[in-house]
C-alpha cells in the first residue's frame, strides 16, 4: 500500500491545494496531482486512503479515453516518462496519480447529472416534491430510477457547501450558449457512461461533470466519473426504497453520521477498519469499470 497525504515538489512552483488535489505550474501547462486526503461534510479528514489517488487518475483517464469522441478533455499526458525534465526527480510519487493537462479557463460551475433520487435530492424530494427546484412525480421512493435524467447544476465553492441553482441562473452565470452546450455535453456523457457501467454491474445513480475553455473550445476537465464524484451502486444488489450497497465515499459518511460527529472541528480520525473498507471500494469499482486491477507500484 502507498499513501500521499501531501505532495511538495522541490523547484516547482505550487498553484493551489484543493480538499484532494495539489496543482503545479508548469507554464503552458499544470500539472495535477490526486493525493489520498479524502473530504466529507465539506472538511478534510486527517487521515488518507491509500491507493485513492491513483484510483481517481486511473479513472480520470480511462473515461478521458472513453469520452474523447462525445468531448475532448484537457489531459496531455499521464506517462511520467514524457514529463517535462524539471519534474522527472520526482517521478517515483507522480507516477499513477498524475496528469499534465492543458489550462483551461475553468466554468465556475459543476455540472450535476441525476438519474436516480439519492442524497440530497431524496431529502429534498421527501420535504417538497421537488429535486433542485424541478418537480418529480408523486410516490417515488428512496433509490428510484428517476422518469427521466435531471440537469442541476451548482456554484462551485472554495470553501463549505457547492449551492444548487436553476438552469436560468447558470445561463447568467455563463452565458446561455454556453450552458445549453454544457447541459448537452453533461448528458451525453452520464448516458454513455451509464451504458457502459451497467454492462459491468454498476449503476451510476449521479455525477458532477467539470468543464473549461481551451483556444475557444469547450473540454472534460478535472476528474471523470470517479468515487468522489459520483455515486456508484452495485447492479445485483439494487433494491429501490432503500439506501443502496455503493463505491464510493458514502461508505465514510455513513461511518461519521454512526459516531453522530456534529461537522465541526475537530474531525474525527478515522478508525483502521473504516480506511480499509474504503480503500477497497475503491479498488474495487477501478476494478469492475475499467476491467483491470490497479497495478501495484
């Protein structure tokens, strides 16, 4: 097992360290590094998963590969052996959880894809019929497969929660062009994906999609379909009316609303067997999506 809980790269100038990913400028470039850090309730916890970060760059790109013919992305290259020479010393932590990716002017919003109600669309729909402000038929229960797939985009927050908003909000947040392209964009790739997966077991119940400009074109930026950003259920054990058997981080808030933590400082430590057991969904959905375990380092 490895763990990165922070990276440092002597000589290369950090840009930023988000709740999981460290940036670097590389000029033209950036480079993005998946750590193992691991958020819940909006805060960073004080131990890792190991393994997490490959896990999401490994996915990241194959879903990059799966996608390229629905949108181009912003990844350059994940070969550490084609890095520029300023980062080959520290090729031994990079490679796996790595991508050089070209800048994009980032949308300041998430793209959220919901084809099932779960999370916080099923505590809303409970107390108004509504998910984000759109109406849902009566009588669905918890884990449904929703009549059709729901667009609802978010602002993406530096700090505390992402806050929902209305199609008619994003079209002033970004145009409305360009929101009816993101919208389109965001739809065709849960579609595809959700195909894909099913063939492997897997249901995507949700998503959040990420995009930016590069040259004037719209790309899939960020991370793709992973266990941070999506919501993974597994198709055999599928029973709607309850809170489905998943892989992805559900497993971690599950285990703080147990301890009844109220999400404030301090952040609890998470027990050995809690760590393990996420580390294995994990691998476990790398696994079942892209056919292959991930290869040990």
């Amino acid at each position: 097992m490895s763990l990165v809980h922070q990276t440092d790269l002597q000589g290369i100038k950090l840009l930023s360290r988000g709740k999981v990913r460290d940036m670097y400028d590389l000029g033209d470039r950036l480079l993005m590094v998946s750590t193992d850090r691991i958020s819940a309730f909006d805060y960073v916890l004080p131990n890792g998963i190991p393994d997490k970060g490959r896990v999401l760059t490994g996915l990241s790109i194959f879903w990059f590969g799966v996608m390229k013919d629905v949108a181009p992305n912003h990844l350059v290259t994940a070969d550490v052996a084609r890095y520029p020479p300023e980062l080959r010393p520290h090729s031994e932590i990079l490679k796996g959880r790595s991508m050089v990716i070209r800048r994009a002017e980032m949308f300041p919003v998430e793209c959220v894809v919901r084809g099932y109600l779960a999370g916080s669309g099923w505590k809303e729909y409970q107390e108004t019929g509504h998910v984000c402000g759109i109406p849902l038929p009566a009588g669905l229960r918890q884990a449904d497969r929703l009549p059709h797939l729901i667009f609802t985009p978010a602002t993406k927050a530096q700090t505390g929660h992402d806050i929902n908003i209305t199609y008619e909000e994003m079209c002033g947040v970004v145009g409305r062009d360009h929101a009816h392209r993101l919208r389109e964009l965001s739809l065709s790739i849960f579609r595809r994906s959700s195909e894909d997966a099913e063939k492997s077991g897997v249901i995507i119940a949700d998503t959040k999609f990420e995009f930016g400009l590069v040259d004037g074109q719209i790309v899939l930026a960020d991370e793709v379909l992973t266990p941070d950003s999506s919501r993974f259920w597994d198709a055999a054990a599928y029973r709607p009316g309850s809170s489905p058997a998943s892989y992805d981080k559900q497993f971690v808030r599950d285990y703080l609303d147990s301890i009844r933590w109220d999400k404030k400082p301090p952040v609890p430590v998470l027990p050995d067997e809690i760590v393990e057991g996420t580390r294995g969904k994990y691998l476990e959905i790398h696994r079942k999506l892209t056919g292959r375990q991930l290869e040990p380092l």
